[in-house]
C-alpha cells in the first residue's frame, strides 16, 4: 500500500508538471504570435483609460497614409473624434466597441473591418473586461487626419443592448 | 513489483493522455488565432502560383479604400504592377518577397510594413518554402487602382541574396 501511494503521489506529480509544460509552451506560442509591437502609451488627452500605439506607417508628405496599431486596455476608449478623409479599421483581438454618433454600439471582434465614413463623429475602444487591439488605416489626410471631441461618458459608454 | 509496474503503467498513461489533451489545446488555440478568413482563389491572370484573396473592405464610391487578405502559397507570387495611388502591405505571417523595380528582393516578416510608392513597378508574394499572409490597403484609388504588367521570371524570383 505505502508503495502504490508513493506511485499514485508520483503519478500525480508527472501529471501536473506535464500541464505545466503544456502551459508554458502555450504562453511563449501566444508571445510570438502577437503581429505588431505594442508600442508606446498613447496620449492621455484623447483617450479615457490605457491605450498603447504602434505607428506601422509613418505620416509622409509624398504618400500620407498613416497606419497605426492600437491597444486599448480593458475599459479605455478613445475620444468622440472624426476624419476628414474617414478612416478604416480591422479588428485584430479581444472585444471592441465602435459606436458612430446617432447609432447603437456596435462589437468587433477579430477579423472584423470597420469603414468610418468621413466628417463622422465615432469613438471605439475596448470592452469594459476584455482588451481590444485595432489597425487603423487614415487616408486622405490631405482633407485633415483627425478632429477631436469631448471625451465618451460612463453613461455613453456602458449604453450598449446586451 | 507487480502493483508498481502497474501503477507506472497507469503514470506513463496518464501522462501520455495529459500531453494528447494539451496538443489537442493547442491545435483549436491555433485554429481560432488566424485572424482572417482565407476567402477564395485569386484571378490566375495576374498571378504565378495559388494566392487566395478575403475581401475585408469593399470597394465604394463614396470612399474608396479597398483592404484586402491575400494569401500566397509557397512559390505563388504576383505579377509585376504598380499603383497610381499606391499601396500599404502589412506582413501577417510566413515569409514574404518584395521587391522594387531595380532595387534588391527585400525579406518580408510578421510585424513589417511596406509602402508601395505611387507607380513603382513591384511584385510581392511567398517564398519558395514558406507561404505568406499580407494585408493590402489600397487608397488614393481615384487616380487608379492597379496596373498588371508581364509575370516574375523563376530567374527574377530565384535571384535573392542569401
């Protein structure tokens, strides 16, 4: 009996530290399959909560398309903004929120894409539990690349049809 | 003995099925981590190889920026073209081949991005082994989308500095 608990205390043991191979194999799988750096935290004046942004395409005068990589941290949101050239947005992971003024939230999940048409007041940022990160693509930024607004209310922001 | 061989047989078991169980985890993870649907064969007329092509933002007059997923199977590549209104590539998995007219053929890798200038002759697509997924943001479309040239050579395909 003494020999079999031993065996049976072994056993579990085996089982546990394999799981736990298992799970450490699955966090560096999950490091290496982010696509784009996080980047460096966006500015606090346009946003509620942590956002992080990754510039991919740099602003430029002979060809300006401006592309970025957004993280919003569960909870964070950006300002009511709009552009002038409107704006394109693909949903990389987590749960999103898009809401165009007038309209219902909206949730994006990944592989969702987003037209924002211009001259559009939106904001868009994570759910209040689950991070978000983006790409957004802003052409035409000869007409203006972004105008900003008044900050998205608890109110506003918690408005959303379950 | 024979209880603990027994009881080693039922740990080598156990740990067997726990490693199954954490393949099987993985498997499903890297199932649902592909961001974008493959879509559907691309057009064989302007390309060498099989590419598959998801739409994710439509073309539309009112604003014009398609986006689309292009899928490049290993040795599958474009044919020389260029953009009026130029073109943004983010490089979504795999190894990619871009290259410039008169430039060197540049590595492309999850996390890169590229800027096609306003009608630069190029071509991009795979490497020989390994497939490659991009983005292709297309703006600026008013002044033309896309002009197909002649098809990449295996000699101009195969002549990469190592």
């Amino acid at each position: 009996m003494k020999n079999n608990a031993s065996a049976l205390r072994f056993t579990i043991l085996l089982v546990i530290l394999a799981r736990l191979g298992a799970s450490a194999q699955t966090e560096t799988r999950s490091d290496t399959d982010a696509i784009f750096p996080k980047g460096q935290r966006a500015p606090t004046r346009n946003f509620t909560g942590t956002v992080w942004v990754q510039q991919l395409i740099e602003p430029d005068s002979a060809f300006n398309i401006p592309v970025g990589y957004v993280t919003f941290e569960p909870g964070a949101r950006s300002h009511w903004h709009s552009h002038a050239g409107g704006q394109v947005l693909l949903a990389m992971g987590g749960i999103g929120y898009y809401q165009e003024q007038g309209k219902s939230i909206q949730i994006l999940r990944k592989g969702d894409a987003v037209k924002c048409p211009p001259n559009v007041p939106h904001w868009h940022g994570a759910s209040p539990t689950v991070g978000f990160m983006q790409v957004a693509v802003t052409p035409n930024t000869t007409k203006g690349r972004v105008t900003w607004m008044k900050p998205v209310t608890d109110e506003e922001y918690t408005n959303i049809r379950k």
